[in-house]
C-alpha cells in the first residue's frame, strides 16, 4: 500500500512538473512605455487607471518615462495645444501572423479621440519578441498630433510577405 502511495505522489509530481514548465512561446507579461517623443506643440500628460504617477510631457520634447502597459488603458492627453486628440494605448496578446521561432505575434493597439473608440477606428501594430528580454516601445506625436508607436528593445515589427 505504501508503494502504492508514494508511486501515486511521484506521479502527480511528475504532472504537476510538466504543467508548471516554461511555455515554448513566450508570453508578452510586460510591456514598458520607455519614452514619449512629443514633436508637437501641445503639453500632454499621462493617465492609467490605478497609477498614480504623473508626468508632464513638453512641446517638442522626449520624455523617459518607464510607464507598464497593464491590462488597462494608458492614455497620453493634451493639456494644451489647440486642435490636438487624446491618445489611447492598449496592450494586446498573441496575435496573428508569424514571427521566427518562439517570437510571438503579439499586438499593441492605439486610437485617438475617446476611450471606447470602436476597433475600425484603431491602428494595430503586431510585434515579435525577442526572448529572455523585457520589451520596451516609445510613442512618437507628430506635430499635427497624430502619432505612432515604435520598438526600442525586445521587439521587433512583423514583416508582411
């Protein structure tokens, strides 16, 4: 009876081993705003539901800002500026197309004007990872206020055929 039990234990083990090993993929756990390339005229500052920091971005200035992309909304509004939009970053998971061996896709999305903005209105950009480093983009807001997102480390834009 023991063996019997201590046999089951060790297989349990065994599959709670093959459960619990690392993924082939890998997963897009964090994302990190690193900067904010401001080429406009406008002031903005940064908002995330939960965080409290605070940052002012100037006109025609790049600001490090080391913000995490979590499940929620980031948004980059204007504080001045006439004529200039809120800007809308989401974080996304595993998306379509292919990237090199255990690279992903995975999609980050950005939209303009309100926060429920519908997903035709939305600009997707699908990255690949690269493995054991920790992914960082900027935001890049043109003078006439529109804007574009850009890999800095640990990403790389997937290549349509």
């Amino acid at each position: 009876m023991k063996r019997l039990l201590i046999a089951s234990m060790c297989m349990v083990g065994v599959l709670c081993g093959i459960e619990q090993a690392p993924q082939l993929t890998p997963k897009l756990e964090k994302l990190v705003l690193e900067e904010i390339d401001n080429q406009s005229d406008g002031f903005f500052k940064i908002y995330q539901v939960g965080k409290m920091e605070e940052y002012v971005i100037f006109p025609n200035s790049k600001l490090s800002s080391e913000v995490e992309l979590t499940a929620k909304k980031l948004t980059v509004y204007p504080i001045s500026g006439g004529g200039l939009q809120s800007i809308f970053i989401e974080r996304g998971y595993d998306a379509s197309g292919s990237c090199k061996a255990s690279k992903g896709p995975y999609l980050i999305s950005y939209w303009y004007g309100y926060p429920t903005q519908q997903t035709a209105n939305r600009v997707y950009e699908n990255f690949c990872m690269h493995e054991k480093k920790h992914p960082k983009i900027g935001l890049r807001i043109y003078k006439d206020g529109s804007a574009s997102l850009y890999a800095i480390e640990g990403l790389d834009p997937v290549v349509n055929h």
